[in-house]
C-alpha cells in the first residue's frame, strides 16, 4: 500500500513538472486561471509553511540578530541530532561549542507540535571587472505544518530568539577583531572582521597609574555600561568616547585592555589605512556587536585626516608621489584609503552611530596637537585621558607586580630620581623585570633602575629639546621662519 502511495505520488510530481513546462506556451487568460488554481492544489498536497532567516539584511551591511540569536539557540539541540557540526571554543578554553555544519536538518520540538531546521549555504558566483568572486550566502531556514501558523509566530519564535540570547551570552567568548590591512580596487572582496580569542591579562589594579585617576576612569566606564535608559531619556546614542594620549610607552594600549576586562567587552582594532572609503568603514562599523571598544591606534599616523583639501599648488608634490608609487610596482594612487574625516566622523558621532548600542570608541595618539579638533571635541571624545610619564605612585604599582615587594630602601632614591627625570612606565618596567631566578634579584633590577634613571635626561632639558624638535620641524614642513626683534635703539 505504502509504495503504491510512492508510486503514485511520484506520478503526480511528474505530471505537474510537465505543466509547469507547458505553461510557458499557455495563451495569457489560461496562465492567469492556471497561477491560481495551482498555488491552491499545492496547498492542498503540500500543507507545510517554510520561513527563511539570512545571515545578512539589506546589503549585507550587518548580520541579522535573529540569525546569531537562532544559531546559538540550535547549538544547544545539535550534538543530539545533526549528524555534522562544527565545533568552536566557547566562554573558557576547555569547553567546545557545537552547532549545525552548512546544508545539516535537525528536528524540533515545542509544544508537542514538530518542526524542522535546515542550514543552508549557496555560493554565487559573482562578475566584478570580469573577474569570478565566490559569495556565500547562508540562512536557517524553518519548515513547520499551516496548522500551526498562530504557535509558530506567537510563541515558538520568540521564544527560540530569546533563548538563543540567553544562550549567546552564557557561551559567549570575548574576542579581539581585526579589519583586514590591505585591499584590492580590482576585486570585490567581502569585508568582514577576523578574530582571534581575546586573552591580554591587564586590570586596571595592574595599571601603573595615579589611583585618583584610576579610581575615575573606573566609575565613569561602570556607569556608562548602566545607563541604558539614562541615554534614551536624553536623546543621545549609546556610546562614549575616550581620547588617550601621551607619549610612547605609558599604557595607552594596557589601558585599552584593562577597560574590555572591567566591562567585559569584546575589542575592534580598526586599522584605518586597510578601509578603502567611507562606505567600507560605514559597513565595518555596522558588524560591530554591543558591548565592544571601538579602537583606533595612532590615529595621527593612520590617516590624514586634518580635514584639508589639497590645492593646485601641491601638483608637483602629488605627481612625485604616484612616481614614487609607480616605481615601487604598484599602480600610482590605487592602494591609497580614501577615508576623510567627514566620513570618520559621520560613523563614530552622526546618524550611523546610533545604529547598535553600548560601545565605546577609543582614540589613542602621542601627539594630541596634531588631531583636528573637530575630532577630538566634548561629545565625540567625551574624556580626555593623559597618561604622563612614571610617578613614583605608579613605580610602587610595577615594582609589586614584577617584584612582589611594597618597600625597599631604594625605594626613596628612586623617588628623588622620578622627581627630576621622565621616564616611561614601559622603561621602568623593563628595568624591573627579573632576568634570572633567585631572592637577590629584587635588589638587582632595582639598582638597574636607579643607573637608568642617573642616565636619562632631566624634565628641563627634556621639554627644552623637544622645542627645538618642534621649531625644525615646523621649518621642515614649510612654516614661517619666527620672526627676531632686534633692539635699534642708539645708546648714547
């Protein structure tokens, strides 16, 4: 009996592939009656409902919610059912998160009612300056009887999304994300985040910095990460900015560390130069989750983005450039990032910012006068954050971290030496840094940072050099020789 309804079924299914095949040679008023009567046999045969969930909305600026909320979700039934999976490390290096592999059907129950999930994958193969570029396309697709429409909508869905949040959260491992650095005008690549798991051990009580500021910073990110409502109330996107500067080697980038640590938060090192344009970093932008530092390193030395234009008087400079380019193998003004800063800040302050929520963007530099100020104003880089050279307070921070002690007699000449000299927290630590094993050691990197900070040079002649850096370097770059009053008075 059984195979006879096969049979007959098969028959059917022949039949109607026919049809379909013959309605393209059907007059217009006969396709019109064949369309809907055809759709109402099918219904009648075939009384399940499918819905699709893509990985991706619109242009594929940003993953769909729904599709990580239902892949976490369905990771908790598919060790018991799908026959392939893949397998990622989840919240802790000794436990395995397993989901569905690409083109894998799992069941589901809810309800007592039956539904059944598929994972699929179509590749397409795309013509961009006739060139073949693979895309891949996946979504979850969910089957379930017509019966059951009211369930499915009202109950079942949502509840799968919120478990698959719950779910998410639980298993979710911090991570630390990278843009690609170079790019290829003559290809169309996807542009997406790569990630590796984010393990950096910094805390902000490891930070060799003063404690007051410490102890601010530390409120300020804790208060920001519980003001969800506060910020609706008044109008304003979810996110604060924080400028970092100072010179090299004084933790800007432990700091950045220590801050993900405290809230949590995964990190997205945004290397500027590897965006092509505006609409690259919009889209970049856009795949960033909630509760993740934004981070932008050296943001002088990324781009120019001191917002000028280049004038007709620079042409010659220009052309040197694109022979420079040429010579180096590379075809003259292709690899150049046409980020501009209208563009930077329509991401990280305009209407995009608003899109997702509970981010922080860092700005780091160790030239704060060379940033445009419209970049670095209150309301885009809410804090400003010096981090200075070593204090003794700091120094006390580095020695109990490295060394393990919280006085030593030298402790006093090293105080007088931070007094007198600039040294930074990355030097100092180093100093202290144990080569070898064994108790005389703490004595050992002591005395070597006494003899380094005897060598280096006091704050005066410090800052005194660094005018004369300043004033050749301005004469270097074209600017206007100061001028020298010269006293003509006659003296009788």
């Amino acid at each position: 009996m059984m195979m006879s309804n096969i049979m007959s079924f098969a028959g059917l299914s022949s039949t109607l592939g026919t049809l379909l095949i013959l309605r393209q040679y059907f007059p217009r008023h006969l396709n019109i009656y064949f369309s809907k009567y055809f759709e109402k046999f099918i219904t009648l045969i075939y009384p399940y409902l499918e819905i699709s969930f893509p990985e991706y909305v619109g242009l594929r600026l940003k993953r769909s919610d729904a599709y990580t909320a239902i892949e976490s979700y369905l990771s908790s039934t598919t060790s018991e059912h799908a026959k392939r999976l893949k397998a990622e490390m989840g919240h802790g290096s000794d436990k395995l998160i397993l989901s569905m592999d690409d083109n894998e059907e799992i069941t589901d129950e809810f309800h007592g009612v039956k539904v059944w999930w598929f994972s699929s994958k179509i590749t397409r193969h795309n013509i961009s300056f006739y060139r073949l570029v693979d895309e891949d396309k996946r979504y979850y697709r969910l089957r379930f009887h017509r019966r059951h429409r009211a369930l499915i909508n009202e109950a079942y869905l949502p509840f799968v999304i919120q478990q698959g949040k719950a779910i998410g959260v639980e298993n979710r491992q911090r991570k630390l994300y990278t843009n690609s650095s170079s790019f290829d005008y003559n290809e169309l690549k996807k542009l997406d985040w790569s990630h590796v798991p984010f393990e950096h051990p910094a805390t902000f009580e490891t930070l060799a910095i003063d404690s007051q500021m410490k102890s601010e910073i530390v409120q300020d990110l804790v208060k920001f990460s519980k003001s969800k409502e506060y910020y609706a109330k008044i109008g304003k996107p979810w996110k604060r900015g924080y400028l970092l500067y100072g010179p090299p080697g004084t933790g800007k980038s432990t700091m950045i560390a220590a801050m993900a640590n405290l809230l949590d938060y995964d990190v997205f090192d945004l290397e500027l130069t590897g965006v092509k344009d505006n609409s690259m970093l919009r889209k970049l932008l856009l795949n960033t989750t909630g509760k993740s530092i934004i981070v932008i390193e050296d943001i002088d030395c990324s781009l120019d983005l001191s917002g000028k234009r280049k004038t007709g008087g620079n042409q010659n400079e220009n052309k040197e450039e694109e022979e420079k380019k040429a010579a180096m193998g590379g075809p003259p003004g292709k690899d150049e990032s046409k980020v501009t800063l209208s563009g930077l800040l329509n991401c990280i302050d305009g209407l995009w910012s608003a899109c997702g929520g509970e981010k922080v963007i860092v700005f780091t530099t160790n030239h704060i006068e060379k940033l445009d100020p419209a970049l670095i104003r209150r309301g885009r880089m809410d804090k400003h954050i010096e981090l200075g050279y070593c204090e003794y307070e700091g120094f006390k921070v580095l020695a109990k971290n490295y060394l393990g002690v919280e006085s030593h007699p030298l402790f006093e000449v090293i105080h007088e030496l931070l007094e007198e000299k600039n040294i930074s927290p990355a030097d100092v630590a180093e100093s202290l840094m144990p080569k070898e094993e064994g108790k005389d050691q703490v004595d050992v990197c002591l005395e070597k940072l006494v003899n380094v900070l005897k060598g280096c040079k006091s704050k005066s002649e410090k800052e005194e050099e660094e005018k004369v850096k300043k004033s050749k370097k301005k004469l270097e770059n074209g600017g206007k020789v100061p001028m020298v009053k010269i006293d003509c008075s006659v003296v009788v």
